[in-house]
C-alpha cells in the first residue's frame, strides 16, 4: 500500500431527489478529503465533514489550501487619500471637446496654470488665494502639476492670457460670428458692471451700478456674443463709462479686430442711441437692430402718426414705416401681459406717491412745514423715492401745498402701455417680421450671460485686482468659463431642469413658455425614466462625490489609484459627455 501524503483538498458534493410529497429538493455537502493512489487505482479519504460550516468559512478553507494568503478585510487595502474628481473632469471633458486648451496657445507650464484657473472658475469661484488652496483639494492640482504654484507664477499666468486675449477672440468670432456659421450675421452686445474693493485699481469708478450697489466704485465690461448668446469677446472700461461709448468698442472690435463685414449688431435702446446710428452710417458695412425711446414711439402714435392701436386688432405686430427712418424698418408690437403689468405698477407708485405728498400737505396745513424752499425739498424727495413727478401738478407757497394729479398725461402714458417699436437695417429676405421680434428678444440670452457671469455660476465680483491688466485677465477668466459652462450647461441638459426642446411661439410678441416635458420634469424632479434630475450647480456637486481613491495594498504595496464606484446620474453625465470616466485629468 502506497504511502499517504498529507495534501488535502475540498469537495462539493451537490445532491437532488424528488420527496413524497412531489418536492423537488436540492442538497449541497462539503468535505475535506485526501486522495491518494493504492496500486493503480486512485483512492480519496474523507478527513472531515465541512458542510456545518458557513458558506463563506468553507470559501476560505479552499482558497487557503490552494495557496492563497488571507488577511483581515481592513488589512487588506488601506485609501491613503481620497480626492473629488467627477466635477473637474466632467468640466475638462467638455473643455477639451471645445478645443480650449490649444485655443488659449502652446501647452507648457503657462497654459497648465490659465486652463486651472478657467477650469476652477467654472467649479468653484473664489479668488485666486482660495483657487490656488482648492486645486491640492482636487484632482486637478495633482494632474496639471498646479497644487504647488506660487501666487508669482498665477499672476504671470493671467499676465499671459491677457497678452493673447486678441487671439483668442478673433478663434471664438472665426468660430460663432463668421457669416458661414451665423448665416442672419447678428452679433449681440450689452454692458454691465461689477463693484471693486479697495481704493487704488486704475479703473474703478463711481457710475449707474447695474448691481444695485450704491456708493461703491465699480467696473464696467461688455460682452460680445452670438445669436445664441455664447459668449465671443468682453471688453472692461471704466466704471462711469456710457453705453454707447462701451457699443462703439464692440463695433470696433466686430469690424476692425474680427474682420467682420455686413454684421447686424443687436442692442437696446440705451445702447445703440441716434448718435451711434449715425457713427454706424459713416463707418459703413454695418447694421443695427434696436428699440426706440419713449418720446419717438409717443410721436408716431400721435394724430397722424403710422402707429395706432388699430394695429394690433389682428395680431400683436405690425410693420409701420416713417421718413425719419429712411431705409429702416419699423417694427411695432404691443404685449398684452406687459400692458397690464405696467398699469398695475403706476397704479402701485402714483397710490405710493400720493400718500406720502398727502403726509406733506398735513403737514403744510398744521403748521408744521412752512417755507417754499423746504416744503419743496420734501415733495422733491417723495417725488425722486417713486419717479412720478411727470404725473402730479404742484402749487407751493410759503404757506400752502397743492397737490394734483395730471390725468392727461397719464392717460397719454397709458394708451402706450406694453407698446415697443423696433428698427433695424435688416431687410425682408434677411429677416422676416418675426424673426427680427426673435433678435430682439434674443438680447436676453446676454443678460442670462451676465447672470452667470456675476452671480449663478462664476461669481465675478467683486473686484479684487488693482493693477489695469489683471482686472482685465479676471474678466477674461471668466468670460472663458462663461463659454465652457454655456456648452457645459447645453451638453448636461438632461440632468437638470433646464428646457431642452422649449416650444416655438406662433405669436413672437408673446411671452416664452416651457415644454410640458419641463414643467413634469420640473415638479417630478425626476425624468422619463424616473432618474433624478437636479440644478446645474446641484448637479456638479454630486459630480464632485465621485472620488479618486489612491489605495495600497499590503504594508508596503504600490499605491494604485482608482475610481469609486460611479452612480447611474454619473456615468449617463460622462455619456452625454461622450466620454469615458477618466482617470486624470489631462
């Protein structure tokens, strides 16, 4: 008899047999068995009977016998560091689709550190003490090499970016303005402001804040976009600049800088005044579309003016024409919705006003005000609190107060309630009635613009920079993160409340409406396949959860960096992206 070798091994003896009671049953045993040859035949003991043992007991019995080494489970691997990662890289994917990094120029150490401090914008605005802390938080400082950068080398960074700011926007206007693209040739521009701390930055000054921060110095910058409101080019001037000094920039650039040719440049009627009409003119090769002010729209309604509300018995737009706009067009619309939310204000502010010129006429009257001179300094400040000076007749002496309201004027006002006119050089073949109302309108895809720029997304003021330049590289920043998250928003739309497939207007006077899609999404808070749907900031906050894991196994095992797990919401983000999960960012 052969010798009996001390090997040993597990079996799995899987047995089924059918009851009396027509059951079917399955049986599953384990032993521990040694095999061993006896003569030419193959012999097996059973050493021991496992199958009382757990499942999970006997898995390890067999993996140890075949060789395996088995450790405690939180032995096993430690996470030396986990690190947000989806945010940054959902943002380079998109970056990278766009063409942004070889848009700013060369690669190098330069082009590492302007495309981190867009890419940081774009997540999490800050100054550029708090970015340069918050890129060793992320993946990002690691990846672009950036967590240690000097504040010396981030100022020479934006000194950089500044010095090709003319490159990089004559690429984005190659790209959006050029007529092969933007066959309607319109280019939008409007300006806003944002206030400055300190008191030294060449370009602060005190102007109209379009923020509503009064007393403080402010900055003024335009942006450049196109017919969809993706931004091009910006421009910063000094905080008491004028719109139409700041609209005959955008011309300049548009023309001279782009080398744009028969473009239509869309503005309000603050911005594209007569006097810039009549620069237009004279530089030739390009067209306006705006609104006109109150006084010209009040003299074509008069007697035998064109206007009349006649106009708008069948529809709420109509083209008129006058000769005090020769080869113009005028396009007059009347939005029913914003005639009665007018009325209902004045009503509001001559009511307001009224009262408190009422508290002033008791008070004349008692005895208590007496004196032209400073009964008038307290009318004037009711009547500047409610701007409705225009509306009231008053009579002052030393002694009495008459108030009155002008109801003439008033019912002049308010026959042009929700009334506005529009001009433009555009022609009928180049843009239909509607389409030139569309343009128009389009002017508030600027003012979304300016909303992420300052506050939603990108959080541009204040002002933290001193020195001409870097104020104009902090704007510049932001404006290439305003582009990035424009397409960002575009590309992630499906995960969020935004109206992908908003319906067409059949009347362009009247007011946008969401897509029944939007507004279940919207209340749902799901989508049509039940997945969660959230803010766009909301969104990239959940991005930020999935980590960068750098784990090592063993005492003193390689460190492998991998992924966690990512969530359905993740991956369909990274889909949309058409993209992989990545594991840098570069």
């Amino acid at each position: 008899m052969a010798k009996r070798g001390d090997a040993v091994h597990v079996v799995r003896v899987r047995k089924s047999h059918v009851d009396k009671q027509g059951r079917h049953r399955d049986y599953q045993s384990a032993y521990l068995r040694r095999t061993f040859r006896e003569g030419t035949r193959v012999r097996n003991e059973t050493v021991a009977n496992l199958s009382t043992l757990p499942a999970h007991v006997i898995d390890w019995v067999e993996a140890g016998l075949k060789g395996q080494t088995l450790v405690p489970a939180d032995t096993a691997a430690t996470v030396i560091r986990s690190v947000p990662h989806g945010h940054v890289a959902a943002v380079w994917a998109q970056a990278k689709a766009l063409g942004l990094p070889a848009l700013l120029g060369p690669a190098g150490r330069m082009r590492d550190l302007a495309m981190a401090l867009i890419l940081a914008r774009a997540v999490a605005p800050a100054s550029k003490l708090a970015t340069t802390t918050w890129w060793a938080d992320t993946t990002l400082g690691e990846d672009l090499d950036v967590a240690a950068a000097s504040t010396d080398e981030v100022y020479a960074a934006m000194d950089w970016l500044t010095g090709r700011q003319d490159h990089i926007e004559k690429r984005l206007a190659r790209k959006h303005l050029d007529p092969k693209v933007n066959p309607t040739r319109i280019a939008m521009f409007d300006l806003s402001s944002s206030w400055v701390t300190g008191r030294h930055c060449d370009l602060a000054a005190r102007g109209y804040s379009r923020d509503g921060k009064k007393g403080c110095e402010q900055i003024e910058y335009g942006l450049l976009t196109d017919p969809e409101g993706r931004p091009v080019a910006v421009r910063v001037f000094e905080g008491n600049t004028a719109d139409p000094t700041a609209f005959t920039h955008a011309v300049t650039a548009v023309k001279d800088t782009f080398g744009l040719e028969n473009m239509l440049m869309v503005g309000d009627r603050g911005m594209i005044t007569a006097a810039r009409i009549t620069a237009l003119k004279e530089l030739g090769g390009l067209g306006w579309l705006t609104a006109l002010r109150a006084p010209q729209i009040a003299a074509l309604a008069a007697d035998d003016g064109p206007l009349q509300m006649s106009l708008f018995d069948t529809q709420n737009f109509a083209e008129i024409s006058h000769p005090d706009y020769p080869g113009e067009r005028l396009i007059a619309c009347r939005n029913p919705a914003l005639a009665d939310e007018r009325a209902r204000k004045r009503s509001e502010l001559l009511n307001a006003t009224e009262a408190e010129l009422g508290k002033v006429v008791a008070a004349v009257t008692a005895g208590r005000l007496s004196g032209a001179g400073k009964i008038g300094v307290k009318v004037g400040r009711v009547l500047g609190k409610y701007k409705m000076a225009k509306h009231f007749r008053l009579d002052i002496t030393d002694a009495t107060l008459t108030v009155e309201r002008d109801q003439t004027g008033i019912d002049a006002e308010a026959a042009l309630d929700g009334i506005y006119t529009l001009r433009t050089t555009a022609t009928v073949d180049e843009l239909g009635t509607a389409a030139v109302i569309d343009a128009y309108k389009n002017l508030s895809r600027v003012e979304r613009d300016f909303r992420s720029l300052k506050a939603i997304d990108l959080d541009l003021r204040p002002i933290h920079h001193r020195l001409t330049d870097r104020v104009k590289a902090h704007v510049l920043i932001c404006m290439l993160a305003a582009y990035l998250t424009w397409h960002l928003r575009k590309t992630l739309a499906p995960l969020t409340f935004t109206d992908e497939h908003p319906p067409a207007r059949e009347d362009p006077v009247a007011p946008a409406a969401r897509s029944a899609a939007a507004t279940r999404k919207a209340s749902r808070r799901k989508d049509d396949t039940d997945q969660p749907v959230r803010s766009y900031q909301g969104l990239l906050a959940h991005l930020a959860t999935l980590t960068r894991n750098d784990l090592r196994y063993g005492d003193d095992g390689p460190i492998v960096p991998t992924l966690a797990v990512p969530t359905p919401t993740q991956r369909r983000a990274f889909e949309l992206l058409d993209t992989t999960i990545p594991l840098t960012v570069r």
